[in-house]
C-alpha cells in the first residue's frame, strides 16, 4: 500500500546554490538521497513532497555550505504480506510473469499462476494452461495476494513474491468472467418456474 510519511532531517545547502529558493534546493538535495531507496521500515521511497526548509542555517567549520533543518513527506510503497493488488503484466519468462505493483515489479511464478499445467512459447510471449486454455500476456492486468516480501537494503534490491491461484485472483478477465458464471449459477438456482408450466432450462 502507499503511504505518506513525514520526517525530519538537515539539507546541505552548497555555496554555488546559494541565492537560489531554499526549498528548491532542499528538493534535489532530499530527491537525491532517499527517492528510490528501500528501507525496511519506510519500503519503497517513490518521491519526495511537502518541503520545508527553515530559513536560518548553521555554518560547520571547514565547509562553506550551510545546513538547514527540514521537514518534509516521502511518499512510499509499503506492501503487506496477505494484501491483493493489481498490477500490469510488463514481462513473460518460462519460469513466470513480471508483474508491476506500484514502483517495483513482483514475480507470478509459474506454479502460482492457475491451478493448471503451464506452458511457455516464447514467440508470442504467453503463458497458456493446457485444460482451461487461458493465456497470460505482457500488457495483461491482474489481481493476484502477496506471499512473500524481501526488501533488502539500497536500490533496486528488494523483491516481491505472489500469487493468483486462489479465488477471484488472476487475470482481470478470468475473474470476470467467474463471477458471471457464479451470477447465471445463482440465477437458475433462484428462478422458480410458473404455474402450470414446466421449468424452462434453455
């Protein structure tokens, strides 16, 4: 899920930035330090919001800059264990699909696809179950639950594990069509039959 988190911090303002707006240079010098970082307690940083810089600054002996105290928000992507999200299907492989959740992409193993036998070709890019004969493809929207999170530390480390083989989880499509299946299912079911007349199960 994406959250917004408020912290404080000190911004280095350099000398050949000085006369420029402080939050302006406060932006690059925050942007540069935590947009793209994964955190274990933070997540994903995706960017950085709201900054205020206090105008009055303190000098450090030997440096020229000035450090000004900051507070500011970092909007982060922070996924849960057991949460459903959607995402775009942005990779197909034989071992499974690349999901993109928010800034990172997750991994819809093979196994986790459908309870189905999975092949792979890989001219057209899909993923294909032998009995019910869905086909998974890049550009295809999913519903699928998280199982299991790694976020490591730096850039670019973390890794997100899913999966679609429960119910009303999947390709949107899929899901789709379910519940209208479960919908006529639910319909014939409560249709009670005229007087005199026999049921009709056209």
């Amino acid at each position: 899920m994406f959250k917004l988190v408020t912290l404080d911090d000190t911004v280095r303002i350099p000398p050949e930035e000085f006369g420029k707006p402080l939050e302006t240079v406060g932006y690059e010098q925050l942007k540069m330090r935590y947009q793209g970082m994964i955190d274990e307690e933070l997540g994903y940083v995706v960017a950085v919001t709201n900054i205020k810089v206090a105008p009055t600054g303190k000098i450090v002996p030997g440096d020229g800059a000035t450090y000004h105290k900051t507070e500011f928000s970092l909007l982060t992507f922070f996924p849960k264990i057991q949460e459903v999200i959607e995402g775009e299907v942005v990779e197909i492989a034989d071992f499974g699909a690349f999901i993109r959740v928010g800034p990172i992409d997750a991994l819809l193993h093979v196994s986790q696809l459908m309870n189905d036998y999975i092949s792979y070709d890989e001219k057209q890019g899909v993923l294909m179950g032998k009995e019910t004969r869905r086909k998974l493809v890049t550009g295809d929207h999913v519903r699928v639950r998280v199982t299991a999170i790694s976020l490591g530390h730096g850039r670019g480390s973390g890794k997100i594990g899913v999966t679609a083989r429960q119910p009303f989880l999947g390709k949107i499509g899929w899901i789709k069509k379910d519940l209208e299946k479960i919908k006529d299912v639910e319909a014939e079911e409560t249709k009670e039959p005229e007087k005199g007349r026999s049921p009709d199960h056209d």
